[in-house]
C-alpha cells in the first residue's frame, strides 16, 4: 500500500512539474530553470544523503565518480529537456521523455548481458 501511494504522489509531482516549467520555460533560459531544479533537489537531497550516508565505507574516487555522474547525467538532461520542452511544448516533450527507462534497459542488456 505504501509503494502505490508513493508511485501516485511520483507521478502527480512529475506532472506538476512539467505542466508548472512549460508555463513559465518562456520566460526563462533552460539553463537557469535546470539551475533552480537541481538546486532546490540539492536542497532536499543532501541532508538526507548526510545522514543516510555510512562514509567509512566511502572513498575518494567513489565520490568523485558519483560527482561526476551527477554533473552529466541530471545535469545535461536537464539541459535538454528544458530545452525540449521550450521547442516542443510540454504534451510532446513529456511523451518522448518517458521512453527513456526502454533505452536505459536495451543499453544494461547490452553492457550486462
């Protein structure tokens, strides 16, 4: 019960949040509003990154590897998809973007085997 009640509140803020960028995307560059975004994540995520985290077992590369990652891969998502939905309109962007995950599992059944 607690997973489908977490799915729901996923997707209606994930809704929100493409229908209240597309109203306001004109108004704005890609780049700052994928600045606020990953800013106000940020600001939630990382207290509980701080306190979930066991850093004995942490190292310097895995935070550098982990740091990196999240430059690129939210980072320039982001970038695009902002973009995108600025070009394409919200209804068009948002049915192309959720086919990532069938990317995403083609290419782990390629790497992984």
């Amino acid at each position: 019960m607690l997973g489908s009640a977490l799915v729901l509140l996923s997707v209606v803020t994930s809704a929100l949040a493409v229908i209240i960028v597309g109203k306001h995307s004109r108004k704005s560059s890609a780049f700052n509003v994928s600045l606020i975004v990953s800013c106000v994540g940020m600001a939630v995520l990382w207290p509980l990154a701080v306190l979930l985290t066991d850093f004995a077992n942490a190292n310097l590369e895995g935070l550098a590897l982990f740091a990196v990652s999240g430059i690129l891969a939210p980072g320039l998502v982001r970038l695009c998809y902002y973009e995108g939905l600025k070009k394409l309109g919200a209804s068009v962007n948002a049915s192309l973007f959720s086919v990532y995950p069938l990317y995403s599992s083609i290419l782990a059944v390629f790497l992984l085997n």
